[in-house]
C-alpha cells in the first residue's frame, strides 16, 4: 500500500481527476475499477471520484509497487529531459538549479503563479518533438525548484504550463500556474475575460481616435492562416479588440496599445491588416512594401513582427459566481488589483527610435 498525502498545491480538486493526473499511463477505466474496489480509498474510506480535495487529505493506494510505478510514468524523467535539451540548444551546461532560472526572464513569481517576458522566435509549445519551448522551459524551471521542496510540498501530477500563447515571433508577458489552484485562476479569469491584455504594436497608419473593433474570425487549420471578414458567415467567429495611439512615429508609422477582448491566434496581426494598419514586420499578415520601407528605414531586415504582449492587468475582486476553490482565491488575494509588465525587446525599442519615437519602454 502506497499513501498519498495531498498538500496546498493539489488541494480544490476532484479526487478523479488527482488520479489522472498522478497516475498518467493508466486507464480512467481502470482508477475508477480501483476505487469501486477499494484498492483506492480517500482518509481511509471508499470515495466515488467527485469529492473535492482538501490539504491533509489521505488517499490509500492498494498496488504493488511495480504497478505504482509503471502507472505513475515518467514525468520527473520528462522535465529533466526538458531541460537537459534547452541547455544543450543555449549552449548552457550544470545543474538545474543553476541553469534553470537563465532560460526564463521572469516579471512576476510567487509560489503559486509564474508570469516570463517570453523572445520573439520561441514556441510557446512543441510543433516538433525537438523543439525549444516555452512551455518545457517552464517545466523544466518549476522542477529544479520543486526537487529542493519535502515530498509534502510538491505537486503529486500537476505539470505547470502557459495559460494562454503567443505566436511564435509574438514577444512578451505570458502568464503560467505553478500550482493546479495558481492555473485554475488564470484558467477561469481568461476564460471568463476578467484579465485585461494590452499589446503594443509599431503599425504602418494613423488612428485619429480611439478604435473599437468587432469583426469574425475564420481560420484555415490547413495553411495555419486566419482571414478577417465584416459580416458573419458559417464557420466564423466574433473577435473584438479596442486600440488607441501611444505614439505618433514618423513616415506614417504609430505605435499603438491594443487591448485583446476575445483572444483568438493571429486575431491582432490579421484583424489590424484588415482595417488597413499592417504591423512592422508581419510577414504573414502585413504589407511586403512596408517591411520593405523599414527595412531601409531602420537600417536591416525584421525577422519577427514588433508585436508584444505588454500588461496584464487583474481585477480588484472575483465575481461572486466565480466558482472558485478557496486555494484558488487564495492565489488570487496576492494578484488582486494589480499590473504586470512585460520591458519591450531591444528590436523593438531600437525601430521606434528609427521612427522618432525617443526611448519608449526602456
């Protein structure tokens, strides 16, 4: 018999979906046969699956120890392997709790919640098996800091990751939980639209006031494109954003703040080209005659568009409805009213003073 102790970090969830998470080679099937069976009991008695976890909570695991292991996989295995090949790619070497904090720029962290100011170039997930993430970096950053924790204070299945993405030459603030309570905060507040996301973008046109979009969305999953249309047709779906002038730059060009309302990919690269605002260095979306311009402009070729997720800010307070686990609104109390910044990339700072624009974000 086997025990697990469930701490902070796994408390607010459903026992079944523990299971999952901690036994991830098995079968949904075969955790609910086991607790039916009672070779899985929670503080000592049969349980069904909904109940809802608590810290101190004990669940009783009736396997042997070869079954225990076989089911638990290998995630510990997984997020050093993830390591080990984003230092080999930096060309970085040494233990984890040395390397780990160098592959991420990190605004915010607290012991539940994790938000990085992610470069432009990198995926925030695997396209290919090899790839550099963002979100094996995370992983792999959180693992270094939960091996220095006792047993009792770790995670017994949950895998930090990015709440939301960016595309891959998208910068900027990305936010992650580090702990179940810590995403299922994030989860619910960008679900629910509760999070304000402000972008900053370097744009080839004029806004004389400030700009309130409702457009629909379509994607084709097949050539990774999205197409703009005014009117709804079958298939689309409503993107809103609003966009005002943070600078005037020269030759035409504006930098200018966008808020995101309805977050869908390429939404503010393709919904700003359709309204007639290309973005600096969108190779997908914008204009070839302007990146052309800027090219010379600025003195070299862009390689990423100067699109950057800049601000995220929290409401004050959580709707009574939320819905929330108490370890969630815990998590909450600590971001509750506040803004996080993500600094512009050099890149980006460097155009805009090609354009006039002084030293903004520096």
């Amino acid at each position: 018999m086997r025990n697990l102790s469930v701490g902070p970090a796994d408390a607010g969830q459903r026992l079944d979906k523990f299971l999952v998470r901690t036994f991830k080679e098995a079968e949904k099937g075969f955790l609910y046969r086991m607790l039916r069976k009672k070779n899985i009991t929670l503080n000592g008695s049969k349980a069904a699956g909904n109940e809802m976890l608590k810290a101190g909570d004990q669940i009783e695991v009736y396997f042997s120890d070869e079954t225990f292991e076989k089911f638990r996989g290998t995630a510990g295995k997984v997020a050093a392997s993830a390591e080990e090949s984003a230092m080999k790619k930096n060309g970085t070497a040494g233990a984890f709790s040395k390397q780990a904090p160098s592959l991420l720029s990190v605004v915010y962290e607290d012991e539940a919640l994790l938000f990085v100011n992610k470069p432009a170039g990198l995926l925030s997930q695997k396209a290919g098996r090899d790839d550099d993430c963002l979100a094996d970096r995370i992983a792999a950053y959180t693992a270094a800091q939960n091996a220095a924790k006792p047993e009792s204070a770790r995670s017994q299945g949950f895998t930090p990751a990015p709440a939301h993405r960016l595309d891959r030459n998208t910068s900027g603030l990305v936010l992650a939980g580090k702990t179940l309570p810590g995403q299922q905060l994030l989860s619910f507040l960008l679900r629910e639209r509760e999070l304000e996301k402000y972008y900053l973008c370097v744009v080839k046109g004029r806004l004389e006031k400030p700009l309130h979009s409702v457009l629909f969305w379509q994607k084709d999953e097949a050539d990774n494109t999205v197409t703009i249309r005014k009117e709804a047709v079958p298939g689309a779906e409503k993107v809103e954003l609003t966009a005002r002038t943070e600078r005037s730059l020269e030759r035409g060009y504006s930098l200018l703040k966008v808020r995101l309302i309805s977050g869908k990919s390429h939404q503010i690269r393709a919904q700003l080209a359709f309204l007639g605002l290309p973005i600096a260095g969108d190779a997908k979306y914008g204009s070839a005659d302007v990146n052309r311009e800027l090219a010379v402009l600025w003195g070299g070729t862009l390689r990423v568009q100067l699109l950057h997720s800049f601000e995220a800010v929290f409401p004050a307070a959580l709707p009574e409805e939320a819905g929330l686990s108490e370890e969630a609104r815990q998590v909450f109390e600590r971001v509750a009213g506040k803004s996080f910044q993500a600094p512009l990339p050099p890149v980006f700072i460097s155009v805009i003073k090609a354009l006039g624009g002084g030293s903004h974000g520096e």
